[in-house]
C-alpha cells in the first residue's frame, strides 16, 4: 500500500502496489515547509488535521483489503506510512510498515541492475518481422518493450501507457530476479532507449556481447503484423498516427508526407506501412545493424516453427557452455 501523493505514486512505484494517498499533493507541500520553518510537531498537527475528517473513508476504502498482509510504505518509511499502520492495526488489519519506504526499494533495485544478467540470446529483424510476438512464445525472456510500455519506434506509444524509468527499472528487476541462473535469456535487440526510458547499463552491455539471431520475414507477413498490432480505432489513435505522420516531412518530404495522411483518412493502413517500411524505417534499420555477426538466421513466417527451434538452439548453447565447463574442470584436474 502505496500512501504517499498520486504524483510522488505515478513517478515511481513498487508493482502492483496500490495508492492510497494521504494527502494530496497541495496538502504535502504544506506540511513540508511548515515541518522545515516550524519543527516536526506543528507538521503533525497539520497532517492531523487535513486527514482526520477522511480517517473512516479511508478505512472505508481498504475495507476489501481486511483478510490480506499488508505493507504500507511512504517515501522514507516517516510519519505518512507509521501513522497509517497504527490506524490500520487498531482497525484490526494485517499491516506492517516497509522500513526505509520506497527510498529503500529503490536503491534496492539500483542494486539488483548493476549485477550481471545471465547469457543472453538477442532477436535482430527488420521492423514487423514479429520480434515481440516471438518473444512471448519463449520461455526465459525479457520483454523490454512491454515494462517500458512503448513498441521502441516513432509510432510505440500508440495503444500504450509509458511507464516512468522507475517504474520500467522496478518492473525489469522484479522479472530478471525470477529468471534462472543457468539457461541463456532471450530478449530483444534495442538501442539504448525503449520509447523515453533508458535501458540499464549492464543489460546493454550484456545484449551487446550476446549471441545475436537474425529473423527473416517477406515485407507482406511483416504489414499484417504491423496493421494487426498499431490499431487505429478511434480519435485518439487517429490524432496520435497523423501527428506523427505530419512530423515527418523533414524525413520524407512534405508531399509523401501529405499522401501517407490522405490513405490514413480513407483507412488505407497497408499503403502506408509499405511506404514507411521501405522508405524509413528498413534503411536505418540496415545502417545500424551493418557488422553484426549472427550465430543463427531463422525464418519469422510462422512463428510457431521460429519458436520450436530457437527453444532447440537454446538448448544446445546450453549443452555446449556445459561441456566447456567439464572440459575445463578435467584439465585442471590434470
């Protein structure tokens, strides 16, 4: 449970944790210059007062929650969270204060991104090849793109709700904690950034150093999969998509641009995947991935028979790390 303000909440949080918020925003920031110019009993008079006219709506609010283990947090496990424990308690709840609050958590997640990842298996292709639809029919992998909440391309927020970098890094932690030690992790190739958010330094560096694999797909296959997953449904969509297609007159030219915006009045979504496909986004996709060197290339067509093998080439990337392991333990034993 989550007390501090919905701003201090949506910056950052621990997943799945729930806000239930003191005090607003306004509220904090009061309480905050009258604990600095005052002293801490005056602040605690005043948080008193703006909160005991909500105390039973608040009790009210968390009602479902009466049969679960609690942990209530606020920013440095202080007043926010210890008073709201002892309220909590005294209602007859399971709740226990985080100590150090989400200060705590954070460093703690800090901590778990410097270490380093197990080996990893990094999915190259061209945009629309099925990267991501790939991944989640892999075991042990990594989906950046879903913890950041953006698809990594100019078009990525569509559909989509961001995440902060500290929520994308808490999220990151909790699943590579979860991972085994000993298999190779697929993941997908990315640049530094996913959409706003920065990937951690060791796992770039990890990704960089990885066994890369190339998939492959025909550039029919791989419109259906983009016009399949950038659904264009309603206004928002619609507003998103053209403003974007709008912006890129400096890239393509005021006229195509214009035309990309006519086909997307009149619903024509495949014309203009082509078009960005091979005037856009396959070019640089090129460019930056020129001297990569890959240890398997693999047809994306369906996605079923990539998935069965890359699970194939997974195991034997295992097999031989372990008998390089045997071979080395026998040598030294000699």
């Amino acid at each position: 449970i989550d007390v501090r303000t919905f701003q201090e909440y949506k910056k950052g949080s621990i997943p799945d944790a729930l806000n239930f918020p003191l005090f607003d925003n306004l509220e904090r920031a009061e309480i905050g210059i009258i604990y600095r110019n005052i002293g801490k009993n005056a602040a605690v008079e005043k948080g008193l007062e703006f909160f005991e006219p909500r105390i039973q709506e608040f009790i009210t609010s968390l009602a479902d929650l009466k049969t679960k283990r609690l942990v209530v947090f606020c920013a440095r496990g202080g007043m926010r969270s210890s008073s709201v424990v002892r309220l909590l308690q005294h209602q007859g709840f399971q709740a226990a204060k985080l100590q150090g609050g989400y200060k705590s958590y954070r460093s703690y997640v800090l901590e778990q991104l410097i270490k380093p990842v197990p080996p990893l298996i990094v999915l190259h292709g061209r945009t629309g090849v099925g990267k991501t639809l790939l991944l989640k029919r892999l075991p042990d992998h990594l989906d950046l793109e879903e913890f950041a909440g953006h698809r990594s391309s100019l078009f990525g927020a569509i559909n989509k709700i961001p995440q902060t970098q500290k929520n994308f890094e808490a999220l990151l932690a909790k699943k590579i904690l979860g991972l085994p030690k000993t298999k190779s992790i697929f993941i997908e190739g990315e640049s530094k950034k996913v959409g706003e958010v920065f990937i951690p330094q060791a796992l770039a560096e990890a990704m960089k150093s990885g066994t890369l694999v190339l998939l492959r797909a025909s550039i029919d296959t791989r419109i259906e999969r983009i016009v399949e997953e950038y659904k264009i449904y309603d206004e928002k969509t619609y507003l998103q998509t053209d403003s974007i297609l709008q912006s890129m007159q400096k890239v393509l030219g005021k006229k195509k641009a214009d035309q990309l915006r006519k086909w997307l009045r009149k619903g024509e979504f495949k014309k203009i995947v082509h078009v960005l496909l091979e005037e856009y986004y396959d070019p640089r996709y090129e460019y930056a991935m020129r001297g990569n060197e890959y240890s398997l290339e693999l047809s994306a067509e369906d996605l079923n028979i990539a998935a069965a093998k890359l699970i194939r080439f997974q195991k034997s990337i295992i097999s031989s790390r372990d008998n390089g392991i045997q071979t080395a333990q026998s040598k030294t034993l000699n």
